[in-house]
C-alpha cells in the first residue's frame, strides 16, 4: 500500500484520537511512529465483549486505523499488510500543516526508512522446500521454522495463533537451552555467586551417604527400596530438612531441575550426559524384575535334562540305524518271496508278501522325519485372563510394549478396576523342532499351540491336560516311539503326585508310544521351561485388550450374582440339586465365556493371528468331558478297580494289578517320571505291545 496523507480537520479531534495526537506532538516532523495493536488497546481498550470475540477485536482495531483525523497537525500514514495473524503494520509520521513546507526529500527519506524496519517476508514454498530438506533429521517443525527465521531473517507472520503460541514456546526453550527454570540457577553461576548453594551441596552429601547405608544395612528386606527418594522434590526436600538440623534454615536452595544435573547421567553416551556435574553418585534408575529365588536342586535338574536331550538325540540316531536295516531285510525277503511265488495270486505267500509290504511302509514312515519317531514337548499354562462381568470389561493387565493399531474412530477403554470373577486360562505348547534342535541345540524353535479355556468350568487338571497333550502330539506324529514332556511344577503337572503320574500312564497308551519321559524344573525356575519364552508372543495379542463376559438368561444371573469368585461359582453351580437345571447353568455359564462372541472365541480369533518362528499359532479346542473320561477309562483297562478319585498312593495301595504296573512299567523321582512299555507282548499280564520294527 502506498503512503497517504492526512490533512488536519477543522471539526477537532475525536476524544478516542486525543492521546495519540499528544503523542504525535512530542515527536518531531518525520520522526516515524509505529501504530501497534497493542498500543491501540493502550489508546483506546476494546470492550468485553469485543476481547472475547477474535472477529470483533479486528474489527476494533480496523475501525481506529481508518478513522484517524487530527485537528492540529497533519500526518502521513504508511499502511503495511501481512499475511497470518499480523495483518496490519501502521506507520505514522507528522508533517507541516501547509503543504507547501512539506519537502519530498524528507518524505521519502522517512519512507526508505519505513522500508528498512519491514521484516523480510518469503512464500510459503520456499520455507516449505527447506523444511521438507531437513525433515528427515530428529526436530520437529517448530524447531525448523526458528532455524529458517534465524538463518534468513525471515519476519513471515504465523498461519495463524496456535502456531504463533508454539513458536514462541520454542524460542524459550532454545534460548534457555533446554530448561527455562534453569535460567535463575545459570543467573546466580554467571554473577560469579558460585559459593551460593555450598550449604545445600554439604547438605546433600549427609543424605546422600545416609541412602547409601540404608541400602548396604537392608540388603536383604524391602527397604532397600523403600528408603530411596521417591522423586528429585523429595530429595529436595529431604535435603532442606538436613539444612534446618543443621542449623541453616535459611540457606539457599537451588530449583529442581538444578539438583537433577548434579546427579550421575542415566545415559552417560547421549549429549545430555555432559550437562550432569556427577556431584552425587546418585541416578535415575526404573525397577528391574529379574530377581529369581536359589533353588539347591536347579543345577542337579539342568543337568537331568541335558542328560534327557542327548539320549533323546542318541536314541534318535540308534532308532534310525535300526529302520534302515530293518528296511533292508524287509526289501531282500520281498524280493526273494517274488522270485518264488507261484501263479496262484491267493496262496499263502502272497498273503505274506502284503505282510511285508505294510512293514515297509510303516519304516518308511518313521524314516521321513525325526518329528514322527520322537515328540519333544513344552507345555505350561499362561496367567490368567481376567474377565469382567456383561457391559464391564476389564484390562487384560498386560504391560503394553507399543502403541496399538486401531480405527481412528475406536475408543480403547476399560473400566477402571481389576475386579473381576470369570477368566480365561491359556495353554500352551510348544512342538519343538528336533531336526533343527539337534542341528543347532536351539530347543525354542517348533510349532505353538494353544488351547483357550474357561478357568471355572474348564479348569486344568492332569487327566485334561493329558487329553489335552494326546491330541496334540497325534497330530504331529501318527505312533510316537518317544514322547517327552516338559511342564512346570503345578498341580497339575508335578510329577510326584499321583495324578499325574496315572494320566501319564494314559497318555501313554493313548498315543502308543513305547516311552514317555515326563520332566520338571526345580520349584521356582520354571522360567527354564522352553514355553515360557513363548509368553511374551502372546501378550502381543492381549496388550490394549480388555474382555467382558456375554450376558447370561436372567435367572442364572441372579443365581451367580452373589458369587465372588471362581470357587464360589463353581460350587453353586454343583449345588443344584436337578440334573437338568445344573446342565443348563453350566451350558449358560460356557456360552457366557466360550460361545460365539463371547472372549474366549475373541482370544482364539488373536492368537490364531500370530506367528511363532515362522509358523502360524496352532488354536486346538478344548478337550470335552467324554475325551477325559477316555484317557480314565485307559487306566481303568489296567485295574478295573480303580476309580477317578483314587488319586493317592494310599488308595492305589488297595489295588495290587495298578501297583503292580507302576512297579514294573514306571520309574520314578522328585523331578522325572518315565513310564514304558515292556515290549514282552506274550508275558506281559498288562498287554504291552510288542515293539516288532519300532525299536531295536
């Protein structure tokens, strides 16, 4: 916009007019006066209502730049217009009141002058292409645009005022050099007060020495962490009270952001490290879970199951040998039958030839993979799910490792309690590889599988598990020879219990396996099972979740809605007395938890998701109630006498055949079970199998 006069007016200065026209009058003629919003709101303050309205107030301050007239002098206005938020810069100068004592040198010397104050404006583009440069490096935009205006001096206004805002911000921050409330601290060093905070630096060595002792006298209780401070304030805070028992109540403290910087690094290789002084060997440090209890036992187990993989590996070597030569005699006496047999294709001989023909196939069987002569097994059940009740879904209280992938639109929200009577109970398994173990001694690569379960009306037990385990080990290996099996030392899987031991004894007979050896960590390593390193794949799955049972029929709702707990549900709904009725709360409770929709089926849909050394996860359903009653009715073949209860040694004490094949078909101690067949199909009184062309 080009330079305009305005010629005195007769009429008098408005009354909104006369401060800037005494203003003007103090300076000289052509002496440059710059017209700012804000000293328009000195001039003449906008209303209330104007302040609170964006519209209104340039409104207001649009109005007092068009209007302005004076009676006793005559000025030169210079309006100047910008993009952003700063539309309007006013630049006002007072000249003769007879135009024929003005001088057009003065005037355009006022106006270069004018032009010379004007901030340097670029387009958007050309601060756009420098931006886009510089991106790809670790600063965020507004750091871009400070170093854009620093280098060009560029006066470009902001887009608009939450940009200015955040400009502005960072212009802080960047000139206090990261920490504005340093800035009083950085004062007092340059003053040369250097001695300032002595008192509160001697202070703090006495507390500091006195964390030291209490960590060194408590080594052994929680208070080793409980007496540390609990953030800097409280170190502060604990330091001023040192100052008032040393009698200096007054001495200066410095901010906490100081006291921070006199304390070790966290990260001694990274730039910040070179603004801590290191005063006090003190740091910022996050608690580490890695502690794990001394068992006296856990180097005799790591040894047992060393011992167990290289026999594994050697009886894999001794069975392949054994197939080999067996194939070959099965080939020699095949040839040797055609070369006799006689025109009759339905004599005797022939009958003999398909004999051998089968036997040939069952050796080439076992000679296509390690995985079909021997399973190798991990198996472990996983924390507990917890499970809200209808329309109240709890978090699955699975630490998030990153943030999740979800609709813009999506809420991820739970309630804000952990309270909860149902949950879910994962089991997993781990089909390890032994090719890839024997070649590489990596026993952590295999197939996953997983079974998702109720934790009320499905829970883990030695004979489900072992119903369980049968088919998952059938569907990888037609007729083991050798099964072995890694578990932890619940109840369900210690294998001093006698529960145990008996589903193994089924488990056994079911895959027909000819040994099953059946291991356990020492108590309180269970972290050495191979499946524990698998946990962490499937919190993947549960991180961000939270789960709500589906509603049930309002009648079992009230029956079950003074039940607090799993137990107290469980015994409830065994209380009730008709069989038809009990049938139907735990047909209710199931589909509650497992029907379609419900977070059982939800979990499964998850876990099916992922993929475990380049397999996908493996979901096998859960094991139905006639399933474990087979695996039982195994163990009754061996003693008709025995029952599902008898799960003692005292009570299998009353049953001699059952003693008598735990004396001659098991062997037993504290960490390992091995149970076998005998292999003397006429003499054994159990009806072993015989082991024919399986093992040597």
């Amino acid at each position: 916009m080009n330079p305009c006069f305005i010629e005195a007016c007769e009429a008098g200065t408005i009354e909104r007019y006369t401060s800037l026209e005494a203003e003007l009058l103090e300076l000289a003629e052509y002496e440059i006066y710059e017209l700012t919003e804000e000293a328009i709101a000195l001039l003449h303050p906008p209303s209330d209502e104007a302040r609170n309205n964006a519209s209104s107030l340039r409104s207001h301050f649009q109005r007092y730049r068009d209007n302005i007239r004076f009676h006793s002098i005559a000025i030169k206005k210079y309006p100047v217009t910008f993009g952003g938020d700063k539309k309007l810069m006013l630049f006002l100068w007072r000249v003769p009141k007879e135009p024929s004592d003005r001088a057009d040198a003065d005037n355009d010397r006022t106006v270069m002058e004018v032009k010379n104050r004007l901030p340097v404006i670029h387009s958007r583009a050309v601060r756009r292409e420098f931006t886009e440069r510089f991106s790809h490096a670790v600063v965020s935009p507004s750091v871009l645009r400070q170093m854009y205006t620093l280098l060009t001096c560029d006066g470009s206004a902001p887009h608009d005022r939450a940009q200015r805002d955040v400009d502005e911000r960072t212009l802080e921050y960047l000139v206090s050099g990261g920490d504005i409330e340093l800035w009083p601290d950085m004062r007092v060093l340059n003053s040369g007060e250097r001695d300032k905070y002595d008192l509160f630096w001697a202070a703090g060595d006495k507390v500091c020495a006195s964390l030291v002792s209490c960590a060194s006298d408590n080594r052994h209780g929680q208070e080793r962490t409980l007496q540390q401070p609990i953030s800097v304030p409280d170190f502060r805070r604990r330091v001023v009270e040192q100052l008032v028992a040393d009698g200096h109540p007054d001495a200066a403290v410095p901010t906490d952001q100081w006291i921070a910087f006199q304390f070790m690094p966290r990260h001694p290789t990274r730039e910040l490290a070179t603004r801590h002084t290191g005063r006090w060997e003190i740091s910022l440090k996050v608690l580490s879970t890695t502690l794990r209890k001394f068992n006296a036992d856990a180097h005799a187990c790591n040894a047992l199951e060393l011992n167990v993989k290289a026999f594994i590996e050697e009886a894999d070597t001794v069975l392949v040998r054994a197939f080999e030569a067996q194939r070959d005699e099965v080939g020699a006496a095949s040839d040797d039958q055609a070369s006799h047999s006689g025109s009759d294709s339905d004599s005797g001989p022939a009958s003999d030839g398909d004999s051998g023909r089968d036997s040939g196939n069952t050796i080439d069987y076992y000679l296509t993979s390690t995985n079909a002569r021997t399973v190798r097994l991990s198996n472990d059940d996983k924390c507990k799910v917890p499970t809200g009740e209808p329309d109240c879904p709890v978090g699955t209280n699975v630490r998030p490792m990153a943030a999740a992938l979800a609709a813009r639109t999506v809420q991820l929200r739970a309630m804000d309690h952990s309270w909860h009577r149902a949950s879910i109970t994962p089991t997993v398994t781990l089909l390890t590889d032994l090719e890839h173990a024997f070649e590489t001694n990596k026993w952590r690569n295999g197939q996953l599988v997983v079974t998702v379960k109720d934790s009320i009306l499905q829970p883990s037990s030695a004979f489900r598990n072992a119903a369980e385990l049968k088919t998952t080990i059938l569907n990888q290996s037609a007729k083991p020879i050798i099964i072995d099996k890694r578990t932890d030392g619940g109840p369900e899987q210690n294998t001093t219990f006698l529960s145990v031991q008996l589903a193994n004894v089924a488990l056994l007979r079911a895959t027909g396996a000819d040994l099953l050896i059946h291991q356990r960590p020492a108590a309180d390593t269970s972290w050495v099972n191979e499946v524990e390193g698998c946990m962490p794949l499937l919190n993947m799955a549960l991180q961000h979740q939270a789960t709500a049972r589906l509603r049930m029929d309002e009648r079992f709702e009230t029956l079950l809605s003074n039940e607090g707990s799993m137990s107290k549900i469980r015994e409830a709904i065994a209380a009730i007395e008709d069989p038809s009725e009990r049938a139907a709360a735990k047909a209710a409770w199931t589909a509650s938890v497992c029907g379609e929709g419900a977070p059982v089926k939800l979990l499964e849909q998850r876990f099916g998701r992922l993929e475990y050394t380049g397999r996908r996860v493996i979901i096998q359903p859960v094991e139905t109630a006639s399933a474990i009653e087979d695996m039982q009715d195994l163990v009754k073949e061996i003693d008709p006498n025995w029952e599902s209860t008898m799960t003692t040694k005292a009570a299998v004490a009353k049953l001699p055949k059952l003693t008598s094949f735990l004396e001659t078909h098991t062997v037993c101690d504290k960490y390992i079970v091995c149970i076998f067949n005998c292999g003397r199909a006429g003499d054994c009184s159990f009806d072993c199998p015989r082991f024919e062309c399986r093992l040597p």
